[in-house]
C-alpha cells in the first residue's frame, strides 16, 4: 500500500524521505482542506468526497498516477523498459485497493443503519465512489494490456516469419483478460439517480451510456479473441481448419456487431480510432477466411503431390493431401535459358535473309561439287 511504500522510501535517501514527507504534508493539508478531490464524476453523476481519509487516497492516487506517467514517458522516449516503471505501476494499483476498501468499510458501517433518504443518498455516494475507484484501476490495466497486446502484433509484422504460434497464443492470453475486464466494468456498481435508488448496492444494473459503452467494448474484444483463437487453429502445427473457419464466422459476426454498437456511442472514449482499427481487422478476418478455407480444401484430397505450391499447379489435376503454402514467398529461382551476349549484339544488324542470292549460291556449289566428281576430280583433289 501506500504507507508500506512510505515507510520504504524513508529507509532509503534522506532526501527522498525529505521529499515525501513534504509532499504527504501537502496532501494532507489538502484532504482536510477540501480544496482537492471534493467531488468526482461518475456515469453522469457528481459525487461528493466528504469523509477526509477518502480525499486522502484519491490524491495519492493522483500523485501516483502523475509519477507513473513521467515515468512511461521517460520510457517510451528511451525506448527501454525499467523496473520503476513497473514497481510505480504495482503502486498505482495498490492506491486504487485502497480507495477502495476504505469505500467497503463506509459501506459495512452503514449497512447496520435503517433505510432512509438520508442513509440511502449516503449509500448512493458510497456506491458510485466504489464504481468509480474500480473502474479506474480496470481501466488502467485494461491500458496497459492493450499496449502490450499492440506491441506483440507490430513485432511480429516487422519479423520474417510473421505471427507464430508462439505469438498467437500471447495474443490470445491478453485478449482473454482483457475481456474478463471488460466483463466486470460492465457489471461495475453506480449509475442511475438518487431518487431511484433503492439503497441495495447489488441492484439491478443501469442500463446507461456507460453501460452500452462496456457492452461495446465487450462485443469488439470478443471478436478480436475469437480472431486470434482462429488464428491459432489453423496454423501449421495445429492445422484444424473446421474449427478454425467457425471461429472465423463468430469474430466476423461479433465485429460487425461491435461495430454497430460503438458506432452508437457518440461520446465513446477514443470511439473513432477503435472503430478505424476494428474495421482494419474485419477486413483481415476476411482474407484469413478465404486463406483458411483454401487450406480446408487442399487437406481434403487424396493425392499425393510433389510438394509444389499452389500457384506452381494451377492446371494439374492431382492436389497434394498435405499442401505445405499455398505460394512460395519469397518465389524459388528457376532455371531459365540466356543466348550469348554475340548473337544479343549482331540479332540488332540482321536483316531479312537475301534468299535469291542464297539460291543463285547453292546452284553455284552445287555445279561445282558435280563437275569434280570422277577420276580425274580425284587426282585433281589430289
């Protein structure tokens, strides 16, 4: 937690613990002030922050958040990753924990309170505040995901074998958490007016802009998963086409979907570069289809093939059963055969043949090679 980290960094440099100390000085002038962090707004709702400890935590996650930051951009200019970056992000996370059982803990003190306007507009302001600290920490993971997630896909673009098995399932793996995130930002608590709310926090859920966004973002990460597993069943090692075409059909079904759904929310966060970049991969899911059902076909019949490429026997009539590529990529040499650079030069001074004299020449050869003919053209030869 942030106290833990506290206590560590006053065991270190003097003058860091110096720092700290006026910066934790600072935040609690702050928090028992009220100057900062007296309300947030969540799912169209502004909250008040009235308890002091509360106030507290939300402005160290402030400050945390801000070194974390400074510390991805550092990273990101210097192109190396650190483990501060890691550690302040591990800290980030533990400040959010903290909002948000000091949040649990205002909730279980009021749940032994008789219901009443008063104690249900508490418990309203206590529910959204839990949302709300949720829903920043998953949306902080959830970011951290995605960049790891694009980062393994650029990679294996600019590499010469392309995405491996290897790479597929690290997609898959990532997407599969980033969907269970997406799941549980769905069903996060808040939402709605205080006058409806009925002061039980596990409600029904609201079905508010907030909610049709997750339930987008759910739809798109679905279809990406889906790809992915597709992917997945049809590589060289795995080879499971059927299974791979049917998972082509449900991503492709799932992104059109999504695509319907983000495209309705008008107020989506970054909703256009996620509608860009979904629509990129529908057309992707649709050549991998085409792909995979050639390779369906090909590993259907029966034949033995020489071990050519398809574009190699596009009129033969016999397929290989076990095609290994439909192209070579690179394409292989082939022998091709070359004339000697002496007729290249004199083919540019050749004419048409002189074929009156050519004959006139033969006659004249041929006079010539009958007259020596006999005994005497011998001993004349001789």
């Amino acid at each position: 937690s942030f106290l833990q980290a506290s206590s560590s960094i006053s065991d270190g440099d003097p003058l860091q613990s110096k720092l700290h100390s006026l910066k934790n000085e600072t935040l609690q002038t702050q928090a028992t002030s009220g100057s900062s962090m007296s309300q947030i707004t969540f799912r169209e709702n502004v909250i008040p922050v009235e308890t002091k400890d509360l106030r507290m935590a939300l402005l160290k996650i402030q400050d945390l958040k801000s070194d974390w930051e400074e510390e991805e951009e550092k990273k990101n200019n210097d192109a190396t990753s650190s483990s501060s970056d890691d550690a302040k992000f591990m800290e980030l996370l533990s400040g959010y924990d903290d909002a948000v059982s000091l949040v649990n803990k205002e909730l279980k003190q009021l749940a032994a309170l008789k219901s009443g306007p008063a104690v249900n507009a508490k418990k309203f302001q206590l529910v959204n505040l839990l949302g709300y600290s949720k829903y920043q920490k998953l949306k902080l993971v959830m970011g951290r995901n995605e960049v790891l997630t694009n980062g393994i896909i650029q990679t294996s673009k600019e590499d010469d074998e392309g995405m491996t098995l290897k790479h597929l399932e690290e997609v898959a793996h990532l997407y599969d958490a980033l969907l269970q995130d997406a799941r549980a930002v769905a069903s996060l608590p808040g939402g709605g007016s205080a006058d409806d709310f009925d002061g039980d926090s596990s409600s029904a859920i609201v079905e508010d802009e907030f909610y049709l966004e997750a339930n987008a973002n759910v739809l798109r990460l679905r279809s990406l998963r889906c790809y992915y597993l597709a992917r997945m069943h049809a590589s060289p090692v795995v080879h499971k086409y059927s299974e791979a075409i049917a998972l082509l059909d449900q991503a492709e079904r799932l992104a059109n979907e999504a695509l319907e759904e983000i495209g309705a929310c008008d107020q989506m966060e970054h909703g256009d570069a996620l509608l860009e970049s979904l629509e990129k991969v529908a057309a992707e899911m649709r050549g991998e289809k085409c792909r995979v059902l050639a390779l369906s076909y090909l590993s259907k019949s029966s034949s033995t093939g020489s071990g050519k490429c398809l574009l190699q026997r596009l009129h033969d009539y016999n397929i290989p059963s076990s095609p290994k590529s439909i192209a070579h990529v690179p394409p292989k040499l082939e022998p091709m055969a070359c004339k000697p650079s002496f007729f290249d030069v004199a083919l540019n001074y050749v004419s048409e043949y002189p074929v009156d004299e050519l004959e006139r020449a033969m006659e004249e050869h041929n006079g010539a090679e009958a007259a020596s003919s006999g005994i005497l053209g011998w001993f004349r030869r001789g």
